[in-house]
C-alpha cells in the first residue's frame, strides 16, 4: 500500500493518537508538521471538508478524523489489536470513545479556550461531572483496554498529560488524586508506557503554545 | 446470543437506523416503545450514562448509541454487509457517517427544535451547505453504500422522511430538486427500498409528534 504519512501539530492531542496508534503497531511512518495558521496545500487537497489535523496518508490515500484513523489502522494493521475482538467490547470501547470526546473533551476545551468567568464555571462542572463516569469506568482496570494500552486508552491520552496544563493555565485543580484515584493511577501508568513516553510534545512548550491559542480564540 | 430487542421511541431517526438494520439483515426482534417523557426502568438501566434511545439488547446485554449499533449489528449478523470490507473505504463511509451527524444533522436539529429568526436563518444555512457537501459525495451514485443501501445510507435515512415534515413546520423548502438532484433521487429510490418502505412512522402522526417537540423545546 506505500508510505505512512501522519499529517499533525505540535499541540493537538488528536494527531499525537494516530502517532500512538502507528507506534504501538511498529509501523514506520513520516510526520508531517502542520502550521494551522498558513495550511499547506497538501493538508487542504487530504481533508478538503474540514482542513484539519491528523490526516493519515497510506500511499496517497487520505484518511482523516482521529478516531475513524485509529479504526483504519486496527483493521490495516493486525498485530497488537487496539480494539478487542469480540463486538461487544468493540461497541463498549467505541460508546466510551464518543462519551470522552462528546463530554470530557468538548467541556474541558470549552473552559480552557472558548470561555471566563460564569461560563467557564460551568464547563468545568460538565467536565468534572463526565470526569466522575470515566472514573467509575476504569474502577478496578489497570488500563481502559484492560491489561494493556487499548483504543480508549489512546483516546483518552491526552487527560495525564494536557490536563495538568489545562489547569495550570486556568489556575484549577481538577484531576485531583482523591476524588479520581482510578484515573490518576492510571495517568501515571500511561505516561510510563514506552512509546508513548517517547512521543509527547515538552510541556513547556506546549503550555506557551496552548496559551497563545486561548488567547487567539478569546481575543486577548 | 439470545433475543434481540429495540428501544425506541416513535419520532426518533436514530431508533429507526437500528431497526431498518435488523431488517436488512433479516434478524428478528422486539421493538419496545419509549415514553421519552416518563423513561421505562429498563432504558435507565440499560443506558445510565445518557438515559437515551436506541438501545440495542442483545440477549440482556444493552449498546447504546445508533452509529455505533450499526457497526455492532455489522459484526455480529455477517450477513448482508452495511460496511464495505476495504478498510479505506469503511473509513470513508465512517467519515461521511460523522459529517453528516455533526454537519447536517446537527445544524438542522437546531433549525427545527431550537431557534427561531436570526439564529434559525444561520441554522439553516449551515444545514444546506453540509447538504451541499453531501450531494457532491453521492453524485453519480446509486446508492451511499454503491449499487445498494448501506452504513451511511441508514444514517442519513432520516433526510427524504423526515426533512419534509421539518420544512413544512419551518415553512421551508431545503431538499430542492434543482439544487440538490442525486439527493432527490436518492431519496426516493431509498423511501423504495422494501424494508425501509415498511418501517416509517406515518408522516401525518409524526408531524403531529414533532411539532409539539419544537413547541416544547421552544417554551411556546
């Protein structure tokens, strides 16, 4: 089928899946950073309906939206399975899938760079509120995928490493070890599992970039 | 596996994706009606987390969420695929799944249930560019699934039923057959389709029925 390309930025926890998923299969392939200010010609020709990041390239073929990408490499790429093989564990990692992105992510990206004051109050309760179901989730399970990094796991990556970010920018704590002690120990593991410890953006930088984005989108 | 039943609710697209896909795959099952108003123990037990239908149960075991009934339905029934084999292409018919939820479903459910003036006008808008986006991805096809129904035609199968009540109570005309003319098409040869012909709600009840929802929804 060709080359693997992965078309990302720096910031975006969506791309840093597709590397995640690509890397957890021993497949070679080429980052391609993207500038969401100035997109090149390549991004536009790849994802012409939404011009965003991560596009995965397969010998020219486009595939874009990170979750559907995870699921094309699964079913390109046999070896280390993200998604288990019975269909009813596929559909419960998929329904968990969709509640992060829909109710974690949705909220927490709202009250880190679309909202202050009342508003971001209340994204920060839905985020909490979902947090809490994802906890309840994970009880008892050293990863989503159970005894080792699986597609919710990949989904869900970003929490351990963005988060701590997301609440330093925002001056809150809200992955607090107490009240989500599943969550919290698990964030540990994953950060520690090899190739995902080799490929995360520094933190430093990626608090100046997310910063500068929360600004751009507040006007500030 | 045991016995298959539906929850569903009369009005609901999502519900009747699920039950136009059993029947496409000739299983049986048993359709359970839900009061949305007055929730049956059953669907809170079956879907906490968002106390929503569809739910599928399959032999006590619930999934939730329509798109990813579907893919359930597709791995457990082999019979009669609704997803191509080719994995790029399951990616692309799981792409366009997405759009036409998030773009054309959402913008519309806006327009119909959530606003009025200004904010309807923008609505309304946003649905007929998606729509025109979506047109482009079937011209020259028969079908979304190819030369028949399939995944993304059940997702869509709300347009050629539905829309039409949605612009009569919005005084409307959106699905034009000059703007949008394989939509048009498509839509009737959809409406034909033996097992989609069988399982429609009746439009003059459920003009009725959607009509006190947007009454409802809007307070009025």
């Amino acid at each position: 089928m060709g080359e693997v390309k992965v078309l990302g930025t720096f910031a975006s926890p969506f791309a840093y899946r597709v590397e995640w998923a690509l890397l957890h299969k021993g497949i070679k392939y080429e980052y391609i950073d993207e500038d969401l200010k100035n997109k090149s010609p390549l991004l536009l020709k790849c994802n012409p309906v939404h011009k965003k990041v991560p596009v995965l390239l397969h010998g020219e073929k486009p595939i874009a939206e990170s979750l559907i990408i995870l699921e094309y490499i699964d079913e390109t790429w046999k070896e280390n399975p993200l998604l288990p093989q019975d269909p009813l564990e596929r559909a419960k990692a998929r329904f968990w899938a969709k509640f992060a992105e829909d109710k974690c992510f949705a909220s927490i990206r709202t009250a880190v760079f679309r909202s202050e004051g009342k508003e971001q109050k209340a994204a920060v309760e839905e985020f909490l509120e979902a947090l809490k179901t994802l906890e309840e989730e994970l009880k008892g399970k050293e990863f989503f995928g159970g005894e080792s990094v699986g597609f919710l796991d990949l989904v869900v990556g970003w929490i351990p490493h963005w988060l701590p970010l997301f609440e330093e920018m925002c001056g809150l704590k809200l992955l607090d070890a107490n009240t989500f002690p599943s969550l919290h120990a698990w964030g540990d593991r994953f950060l520690n599992v090899p190739f995902i410890k080799e490929k995360l953006p520094p933190s430093d930088k990626l608090l100046v970039r997310l910063t500068n984005v929360r600004k751009g989108l507040l006007n500030k």
